[in-house]
C-alpha cells in the first residue's frame, strides 16, 4: 500500500502546450467481414483529413511520430499489429509504437502522443487506436478480455469481465445504495440513458429505445448485472492529431473549428481488487478533508475506503488532470463528458472518482437529471450532460479506439460541429443505418470544457483526457 509523498502528488507540468487540431472515427459495428482492419484505419483518418479540409495525404505531411493503441493481438491473431497499420496508412519509415493497458488503450495512446508533442520531441504526433472483435466466438473473445485480470486472484470468479464487476455492484449496491431497489433501477436509467443517446449517432452499433423494465427483464450476465447494463463488443478504430502551437496555428488557417488546448493524466491501480484497502485518498481541490470523516456513520460498511467499490486511479487521473489545467470543480468548469461505462455500475464509480459527487452519492448525479442532455425533470439542460455518444453501453467498446472516440466527440461538441457530423444524411447512408425520424440535436450549447475518462479492466490503468476551447482556459501557463 502506498504512502503518497509530495513528489509523488506532484502536478505534471509539460515543457510547450498541446493542441487537438482533428479527429476521425469508423464506422462501429459487432461484425464486419467486409472491412480489413487497415480499411477502418483509413476511414479514421480520412474522416479527420475531412474535417480539418485537407487530403490525407495533406494531413499525413504533418505528421513526425505515431502511438497506436490495440488490445489484444490475440483478436485479429496479428503481432505487431501497429507495423501493419502504420506501413498501410503509408506512414513507414517514421517512428512508431504500439499501446495496450487493456479497456484505457485509447486513452493511453492519446497520453503517448500527448507527451512526444509536449516534450518538444514532436510537433504533430497521430494516435490512432482500433480493435477486432469479431474473428472469434463471443464466448472466446469474453476469456480473452477476462485474461486482462489477475489470473491467480480473479480469473476464478468466471474468466468473465461481468463477473469481477457483479462483485463491486454488489459491494456498492449493499453498502452505498443500501440495498435498495431503487439504486438498481437508477443503475437501469444509465442504460436507458446511453442506448437511446446511440439511436442519434451514426457511427453507433446499439441504438435502442428502450425502458428501465427491458433492462432488469434482460438475461442476467452476473448478478446483479444484465446483458443491458454491459458494453458492447465491437470493430472500429479512432484518431486524434495532436501538435505544439504553432503547428496548431497552421491548421487554424484551414480548419472550420478551432484547435483545441489538451491535456491528459493517468493513474494506476493493482490487478486485484479483493485486495484494495482502505487508504489515503487523494482529495480533488472541491474537496475538504472532513468531507468523509463520517461516511461510515451515513453507510455503514463504507469506512474501508475506497477498497474494491472505487477506483482509485481514476481519482489520480482526475487529480493530475485537474491539477495541470485548472480545473477547480469538474460540476462548475466542465461541460460535456464521455465516462467508461464498461457497465451501468462502473459508470456510478466512476462519478465519485473523479468528484462529479462525494464518495457514496454517485447515484445522485443520475437521479438529479444532471447527466442528462435535457434534464428529464427540468425540461432544462443537464448540467453537465455524459455519455451523449451513447458510450460502450450504446455506441462501442472496439477497445483500442474507445477513448479515442470518446475525445473526438468531446470535440465534436467544443467545435459546435455535433449536429453537422452526426445529423449527415449522407453519413447514415453510408453506413448502412437508418436515421430516427424523432432525430435529436444533441450538441452541448456553448460547450467550452469536456473530459473524456478511459478505464481499462477492473481499474488498473485509468487516463483523464481534457479540452477546452483556447479562448476558455482556467489557468495560465
């Protein structure tokens, strides 16, 4: 267990600023034989040459170094899958290297690239991430990713991800929520929620509407969760560009959308969570130190803090985000979030980790309607709205690319470009999907802020990946 000291609690300060200047993404989808890997990373970085009114080939110029981020080799049965990528988006010989720390890939790989532009290193680096899912048996590709476990410790509760999430869901449904049914249902409302954000999104594979009742009347995984309450498995790939300032000023010139300011953070956690103690937290600067002093007098059984019901890298990637750009209260100084909603109970730790409520009140953030594009009780906007890409619940977990997706549509919504991009006729025909004829605009109004958090296993690897318009920011350099 840990002691932190204060270097270890030290703010990371990065030598230059670092600009997203675009971002592109695939099409998502359970299956899809008709698209070799290479293809959905062409049609990611396409897709980012378009928006940012270039050629590829033009986009491709920029670029000194690439991170490229899958997590299984054992999905496409390809090692050194990024070489493969890199020679065929026509990137060979500049330096590359690949990134896997499991269900945090993609924001890992944003974190890679953000640190060669930061240090000076680069002055464009691309990250792209990607993943297929669809070349094995679901059952098959469920061992794999359990595989991302402790094999010694957890692998035993089922070789299923669901099954080391049922444990913390049960944990935290008794303690935190009481035991109560209607935390179960509040659990319910969070897919609800993100499947039907996916129907407004093209690029989603799960758009569904559906009710709180078809959540708990789906097939249990691993009780208390349901086949509604868990991500998906996906095939797609992602990207971001990432360059210094003046670099970024070059593709202002062309650009319809503004560079954005980005700056990422990681935490870590072990690989068992049976054996999380309670131990210091690191508190958020919202946060006081009495602020928990008597959580085990209002939820008796919460005094072993955090343990296996939190996570604790995620409070270390929020800290260090939070610290490097300024934010002092994530409810006040953000606008638009994507949250690793690996299951409905994740997402609610998640909240609480990162200080959207205090230990045990995540709930809280669901049920005030807060999370909502349109508060459901208001009719007002949600505070600060989560997940309007429908999330891993409802639009994709294509694991290697998740976090970067999440990135670009934090941007999306910064750039004012949501509608524009997602509400694209020409888009749904493309892919295949038929546009709801109740299609809703879901851009965040007047979004300045946003954070992406991706999340890998059971919490051991977690990134916090924030922008802001340049003309926003909270703090100088």
């Amino acid at each position: 267990m840990i002691h932190f000291t204060d270097k270890q609690l030290k703010i990371p300060k990065m030598q230059r600023p670092v600009y997203l200047v675009t971002a592109g993404q695939s099409k998502f989808d359970r299956a899809m034989p008709d698209k070799r890997t290479e293809e959905l990373c062409v049609d990611a970085l396409t897709m980012a040459a378009d928006l940012a009114n270039m050629t590829p080939a033009e986009l491709k110029g920029y670029i000194h170094t690439a991170y490229y981020g899958h997590f299984a080799d054992h999905f496409g049965d390809q090692l050194l899958g990024e070489a493969v990528i890199h020679d065929r988006l026509g990137l060979d010989p500049l330096g590359n290297i690949g990134v896997k720390t499991g269900g945090a890939t993609g924001g890992s790989t944003i974190w890679e690239a953000f640190k060669a532009v930061a240090s000076g290193y680069s002055d464009c680096s691309l990250a792209m991430g990607w993943e297929r899912m669809d070349e094995v048996p679901t059952d098959e590709g469920n061992f794999l990713i359990s595989s991302a476990a402790d094999k010694d410790w957890e692998s035993p509760l089922g070789h299923i991800y669901t099954g080391y999430y049922a444990v913390m869901a049960q944990r935290y449904w008794q303690i935190f929520g009481k035991s109560e049914d209607s935390f179960r249902k509040t659990l319910a409302e969070i897919s609800v929620k993100h499947h039907g954000y996916a129907r407004m999104n093209p690029f989603a594979q799960a758009g569904m509407k559906i009710t709180v009742d078809d959540v708990l009347n789906s097939p249990v995984v691993a009780d208390p969760l349901r086949a509604l309450d868990c991500c998906l498995m996906s095939v797609g790939a992602a990207c971001v560009v990432l360059c210094d300032e003046e670099t970024a000023n070059e593709f202002a010139k062309k650009t319809p959308h503004k560079p954005l300011r980005l700056y990422s953070a990681a935490g870590s956690h072990t690989l068992r969570p049976a054996d999380r103690r309670d131990m210091e937290i690191p508190l958020l600067p919202h946060e006081s130190k009495d602020l928990y002093k008597d959580l085990a007098e209002r939820f008796p059984g919460g005094e072993r803090y955090p343990g296996f019901s939190g996570f604790l890298a995620a409070r270390m990637a929020a800290y260090y985000g939070y610290g490097m750009s300024g934010v002092t209260n994530p409810m006040d100084d953000l606008d638009v979030l994507e949250l690793h909603d690996a299951f409905t109970i994740s997402d609610v730790q998640t909240y609480e980790d990162i200080g959207l409520r205090p230990y045990g009140e995540g709930r809280d953030y669901v049920e005030s309607g807060d999370c909502y594009h349109t508060n459901p009780k208001t009719g007002e906007p949600g505070k600060l709205p989560s997940n309007l890409s429908g999330g891993l619940i409802g639009c994709m977990h294509a694991v290697g690319a998740t976090g970067i997706m999440q990135t670009l549509e934090v941007a999306t919504h910064i750039w004012n470009r949501w509608a524009e991009i997602h509400g694209d006729d020409k888009l749904w025909k493309k892919f295949g999907r038929t546009k709801p004829s109740d299609w809703t605009d879901l851009q965040v109004k007047g979004a300045k802020r946003g954070m992406a958090i991706s999340h890998a296993g059971v919490g051991s690897h977690v990134t916090s990946t924030i922008l802001m318009d340049p003309d926003h920011l909270l703090k100088k350099d």
